[in-house]
C-alpha cells in the first residue's frame, strides 16, 4: 500500500463514522493542485543536473497552504500527496487557521556539496515562487532541510518577486525572522500531550516507565531530554545506522557527545546493539517512532510491549498495524495530533511576521502548551463519545472543522 492510499483509508474510516456526506469525502480525496518541478543545478564539476521537485496544495479550506519541504530520496507524488492530506488534518486538529500542503525534491542530500545544496534550493526556490506567499502557501523545514535553507527561499523570492515577504517560509533563523521555540516545538507539543496521557493510562510513579525512542534527530533527542527531566528512563535509542540499548538506562549526555563526534549512536561503548526494528519490540511502557513512514507494519505491531506509543514522525504506523495495536489496547498519540507542535509553532511565527511582532520563548512555549491540551481533550473527548482510537478521533475532529467551512452550495 502506497502512503497515498494508506491516508485515504484514515479518512474513509473516519468519515464513514460520522456519516458524513459523500460529497465533502469527493472533496477531500483529491489535492488542490499538485505541482512538479524540474530543478536544474550547476554541479561543482561544472555539469548540470536536473532534480524532480514537487509542491502538492491540498487544500487551504482553513487558510493558506502549510507544509514542509524535504530533501530525500524516497520523494514522490504519493508521498508527498499523503504528507500534504495529513498536514490538511494536523492543522485542523489543532485549530490553527491554516491549510495543508507538502513539498520536496527527491535527493541524497548528503552526496551535494554546500555550494550545490544552495544552488539546488535557489532553484528549487525559483521555480515554486509562483505558487508560494504568506497569503497562498507557506513551506517549512522537513527530513533533512532546516533554517539556513529556509532563509535562502526568503533570499531567491524576494529577487523572483522584487519584494520581501519574510512570511512566505516558517522554520527560519532567529535572526531573520524566526520564532524562539521554534527548534524545541514539535517535541514539546508531544511531550505536553504525553503528560496528558500518562495521568489517564498510568497508575504508577513515573520514575518507573521505561521509553525507546526510534530516531535521534532534533525531535527524538530533545523528547529523551524532556523525558528524563521528567524522572522516566530512556532505556533504547536509535539513528539511521542502528540502536543502542541498556536496562538500566542510557547515559544520554555521553550519547550526545558520541552521535557529535562518531556520526551515531551505535558507536557508543558498553551498551547492546540493537537494528531499529528490534527497537520497536523491546520492553518498554512508552515507545516513540521519531524517525520515518511505515515502521511498525502488519508484521511487527503483534510484538510491540510498548503500551503507549507517541508518534513524533509522520506515518510510522501502517492502517492495519494501527487495527492491531487497537485491539491490543495500545494508546497511539497519532502523528497528526502528537507532532503538531511543530506546524503549531510554524503558525506563531507566521503570525509574528504579519504583524511584526516577536514573543519571548515563554510565551510561545505557554501559547503551544495552551494549543496542544485543548487539541487533546477534543480528541480524548471525541474518542470517548465515539468509542474510537485517539487517530480516528483526531481525523473526526479534523473534518468536522474543515467541513464545517465547505458551502457546498457554492459548487
């Protein structure tokens, strides 16, 4: 199953449900506008090579277009289309007033130079400047792209269209019109979330939940430290090249400092290695997918332990893994409501640059806090009316907001 189809079946579940009108599911099956691009790009050996690039606009019901942008192989229209339909659903989740989109060109990041990083994405920001503004659509940091890359598309648009709009990106460098908060968002409002749902499943210390997260980029790393804070203990740990493991706990200090220094956590002394599906199986209360789509599939969900599980990736959770893990009694935080601090961010900044007006890290911290627990008593809300998992009670959530402003009168 394609990522495309896999969300389909999320909104057909959903949909079905409520019974909502077939009308609004015909809507809602098919992007806005889907957009290819060919970025063409002068090599440092002189010759040019030309990317395929994509922006999908799925729908703006709610407000511009928000999504990010990733530099990664894997790109391609039925994934990007799925990142743009669950981005339509994470927005409405969290009642920002804002739309979905994704975007991305299909590359190994890591093979280009600096100089050819830059001049990909100066292209790249060239050929989507028709189709992007703080008004129409809004891109943003994704796999493997990041402030610095944000600031270059602000650079190439303003020369495309002779005027700045610093809000035409989000994801960008203090400095040039970034939100503080902004690095800690998508972890923060799933740790917020987490809190929540720790009081309801669990009646014991904290001290005693044992927690494996999948994936030590920026999202996975500052939840370990959020979670240890807490009094939980990270027990296994994992990047692109493998995971480490230890009962007693990781030091995550010196994990730090091998991954900066060594390249990955595997590198790391005194501790059993562990393959990142083997993570996803060890004995822990909490499990954290912070890593890519479609870990936890038919074939493992059965030998998951993990009774919570936080979905800080987008997708890591297949339609039929999902069915198993629910009739296992599994709490799935879904990525659409767990990991929407970061788009929730993106829309503070957003807003900053409208009206030209930056709030202190605690405030934003505070205004994200405020915006993730309402989200989640909705959800919890909905998901005890309706007898439902946490993710088919987020999609209902979300659609009936998004349908809510369809006059279907008006077609």
């Amino acid at each position: 199953m394609n990522p495309f189809e896999h969300a389909m079946l999320q909104l057909n579940k959903a949909a079905d449900l409520i019974k909502l009108d077939y009308n609004f599911i015909r809507l809602l099956e098919k992007p806005d506008r889907t957009i290819q691009l060919k970025v063409p790009v002068k090599m440092d050996n002189g010759s040019i090579k030309v990317f395929d690039g994509y922006r999908v606009q799925y729908d703006n019901t709610l407000g511009p277009y928000k999504g990010g942008l990733r530099y990664y192989q894997s790109v391609d229209l039925d994934e990007v289309k799925a990142l743009a339909f669950w981005m339509t659903i994470k927005t409405a989740v969290v009642d920002i007033p804002m739309g979905g989109g994704k975007g991305g060109i299909k590359v190994n990041p890591k093979e280009l130079s600096f100089g050819e990083l830059e001049r990909m994405t100066r292209s790249f920001a060239r050929a989507l400047a028709p189709f992007i503004g703080s008004n129409v659509d809004v891109p943003a940091p994704d796999v493997y792209t990041n402030g610095e890359i944000m600031a270059w598309i602000v650079d190439e648009n303003t020369k495309v269209k002779g005027e700045e709009d610093l809000g035409v990106v989000t994801g960008k460098p203090i400095e040039k019109g970034g939100s503080k908060g902004r690095d800690r968002a998508t972890a923060m409002g799933g740790f917020y979330l987490l809190q929540e749902l720790i009081e309801k499943v669990f009646n014991q210390d904290v001290k005693t939940l044992r927690v494996a997260i999948q994936g030590f980029g920026n999202a996975g790393s500052v939840m370990a430290d959020l979670l240890t804070e807490l009094g939980l203990k990270i027990v296994a740990v994992s990047d692109s090249k493998g995971g480490v493991y230890s009962t007693e706990g990781l030091n995550l200090a010196e994990l730090k400092k091998v991954k900066a220094e060594k390249g990955s956590v595997t590198e790391m002394n005194d501790v059993q290695k562990i393959s990142n599906e083997e993570l996803l199986e060890v004995d822990v209360d909490i499990l954290v997918p912070a890593a890519l789509e479609n870990q936890i599939t038919e074939e493992n969900a059965a030998n998951i332990k993990a009774r919570v599980i936080v979905e800080l990736a987008n997708g890591p959770t297949n339609p039929g893994a999902d069915e198993i893990l629910n009739k296992m009694g599994v709490y799935v935080l879904p990525d659409v409501l767990a990991n929407a601090g970061g788009v929730t961010v993106s829309y503070f900044e957003w807003q900053q640059n409208q009206e030209n007006d930056y709030w202190s890290e605690e405030v934003v911290l505070s205004r994200l806090r405020e915006k993730m627990l309402a989200a989640f008593e909705d959800v919890w809300g909905k998901s005890q009316e309706y007898g439902v998992s946490l993710r088919t009670a987020a999609f209902v959530s979300a659609l009936k907001r998004i349908t809510q402003r369809i006059d279907l009168s008006q077609l």
